[in-house]
C-alpha cells in the first residue's frame, strides 16, 4: 500500500485555496510540503478523485 504524503482534510483545503483565487501552485506546495505537480495534480482532481471538488465559480 502507498503512503499518501497530504491527506483528504490538506485536499480539501488547498482545494479551496485554489477556488478562491490562490493559483500559486509553488507556493500551495510549499505550504504543504510537496512538489508542485503532488499538489497541482489534488487540487485539479487528477489525484484523490474520490474527494468531492468545491462547486465553481461564474
């Protein structure tokens, strides 16, 4: 079994961020301790699919 370095509550969070207008991918990794494909990749829902994404802005 894998060891996931963020865990759902980080996802949801960073998540969250990046909806309300934190695009910063360097520094959301940062913030978090992985490298900035690691948190691009959960924050656009390429990773941890299982965790619903925050509803979009219009």
């Amino acid at each position: 079994m894998r060891k996931t370095k963020l865990t759902v509550e980080q996802v949801l969070e960073a998540r969250l961020r990046y909806a309300s207008g934190e695009r910063e991918f360097s520094r959301l990794a940062g913030d978090y301790g992985v490298s900035r494909s690691a948190i691009a990749n959960a924050v656009l829902g390429y990773t941890f699919k299982h965790i619903p994404m925050p509803p979009r802005k219009r």
